[in-house]
C-alpha cells in the first residue's frame, strides 16, 4: 500500500545573492551619510582656522559647533534625506513595485490598521523610554556620552529643520531603504518571516552608529518590520515612522509639562509598552498581506508570477 501524498508547498531554496544584496542599502546610505558631514567640517575648519581665538578641535564633533557648521550640517542632512528618498525610490520602484499588485489608500489606510499601528508605534517608544531609563540608572557615563553626542548633532535646533529632516525627509529615507529595499531583498531571498524581520532590524538599529541609538532603533526596527510584513506596504511604515519620530521629539515635550515624577514617568512609559505588546500581539495575528513575497519557483515547476505592491 503506498504512502498518503500530502499537498506540501515545495521548500523555497535560500538565495545568498539577494541576502548579500540587501546589505548595500546600508553601505549606501552611510556613504550619503558621511558626505552630508563634509561641508559643516569643511566650514568648520575654515572657522577654526581664521578665528582670533585659539580653538581646540580634539574631535569632528568640535567642528560642528559654530552656527555656520551647525547651519552647513542641517542644509547637508536636508540634502542626505532629499537625495537617498529619490534614489531608493527608484531603487524600490523598479526592482519592485513594477512587479507589484495595487493596493489603494483606503486598503492601506483602514481605521483599524491605523489605531493597531499607533498604538504599537506609542508603545515601542514607551518599551525605549524604559530602556534609556534602565541605561541610565546602570550605566549613567555611556547615557552622557550619549546625550553629548545629540547635542553634538544639533538637527534639532529649530522647528523647521526638526519637521522638515527629523519629522519627515529622515523617516521616508529610512523606510525606504530599510523596509521596501533591504526588507524585500531578504523575503526575494527565501528567508522566513522572523529572520528577514530580525536581520532588517539588526541592519537598521546599526546604521546609527551609536551603542545606544543602535540598540533602541533595532527595536523599533522591529515594529517596522512586522508592520511591513503583515501589511505588505511601505506607506504604513513611512506612517510609523513619522509618527514616531513626531511623538519623540514633540511628545516628550508635552509629557515634560506634565511634572510627573520619575516613578510616574516609569508606570506612565510601562502602560504604553503593555499597550504596545498588545498591538504588536493582535498585528501578529492578522493575516499576511502577501502581495510583495517573490515567489522562487521550485525545481521542475513552471515559473509563478511575482505578485507585489504599487503606489497608489
């Protein structure tokens, strides 16, 4: 008597050329990344040089302290994200999208995908809120250097540069090298979901650069990735994203009036990591959106049609 045949799919074969590939994005985008700091070091120096005082430049960061370095390095991070926006769309656009399944706004959109992807957006930033806290309670040298570093940066120094790059340009850029490039390199390379969401984070949180910043992004880079996933579209995540970065640099700011204490800062930042889980738990459950998944056909079967998104 023969065996019971069962309807199995066949195993997708892993593809190294396509995981390799989606290390570039990350190469790419820190190559952008260091020419944007070229002009404010380069005036900077020239600062530094014809100034009547003696200046001590022990570091880059020291180049960047003047106004007009501080100046040079906003306009290049505006450039940065300007620049990697367009070049990964068009990277995404036509490795992708030309490949992709439509999928309108109000799809995108829905009342329940935009109350699941807040709160979860809420809660990351509440799960890093208690992770800066505990950094700072154990290790209050590394959380210096830390703030040191921000302060160092100095894109936040007026509103406009703050929505414009931080809120807006930065977040798009990101998502589009990390969830629509990077992210779909690693499912057109027959991973499994939990490790192309992993390896996406991992990629992201070290593009920071920063211990820290490292750590806290790849968490976030978590959420991302999940949302991606199960919604099988950038625009959510550029959505999240900007959410995110509004709720850090403006909501604290509101928090802050607030005068909780650090105990009530705590339990405050704790019920939004619960909420959150809880997001994270219900997004889990909804069925994939698989419409961006390249299909790798089998051996010996018929080639399947890739099926993915399209703007809108």
């Amino acid at each position: 008597m023969s065996a019971p045949t069962t309807n199995k799919p066949a195993k997708r074969p892993i593809r190294t050329t396509f995981i390799a590939i989606a290390f570039i994005p990350l190469v790419i985008m820190l190559i952008l990344n260091s020419l944007a700091t070229v002009p404010a070091m380069i005036v900077g120096s020239l600062e530094a040089k014809n100034s009547s005082e003696a200046v001590e430049i022990s570091s880059i960061a020291d180049l960047l302290t003047s106004p007009a370095a501080q100046k040079a390095l906003t306009l290049g991070f505006v450039a940065y994200g300007i620049i990697a926006s367009i070049t990964f769309f068009i990277w995404y656009k036509k490795v992708f999208l030309k490949h992709q399944i439509t999928i309108s706004n109000k799809e995108v959109f829905t009342p329940k995908k935009i109350a699941l992807t807040v709160v979860l957006i809420i809660g990351t930033s509440g799960a890093i809120s208690l992770f800066l806290y505990a950094l700072n309670a154990l290790a209050p040298s590394v959380m210096e250097q830390y703030t040191e570093m921000l302060q160092s940066v100095g894109l936040g120094s007026d509103f406009l540069t703050t929505l414009l790059y931080g809120c807006i340009l930065a977040p798009i850029a990101e998502e589009l090298i990390f969830r629509a490039v990077t992210q779909g390199y690693l499912r057109r390379a027959g991973l499994g979901a939990v490790a192309v969401i992993f390896i996406q984070a991992i990629l992201f949180g070290i593009a920071h650069l920063n211990p820290v910043q490292s750590t806290y992004s790849a968490l976030f880079g978590l959420s991302l990735g999940l949302l991606r996933y199960k919604y099988g579209n950038v625009r959510i995540t550029c959505f999240a994203h900007i959410v995110f970065n509004i709720y850090g640099t403006f909501g604290s700011q509101a928090i802050s009036t607030l005068n909780l204490s650090d105990t009530g800062r705590i339990v405050f930042n704790a019920v939004l990591t619960v909420a959150g889980i809880a997001a994270a738990i219900m997004i889990s459950k909804e069925p994939v959106k698989d419409i961006d998944l390249y299909k790798t056909p089998a051996p010996a079967t018929a080639p399947a049609v890739a099926a993915e998104e399209t703007t809108a």
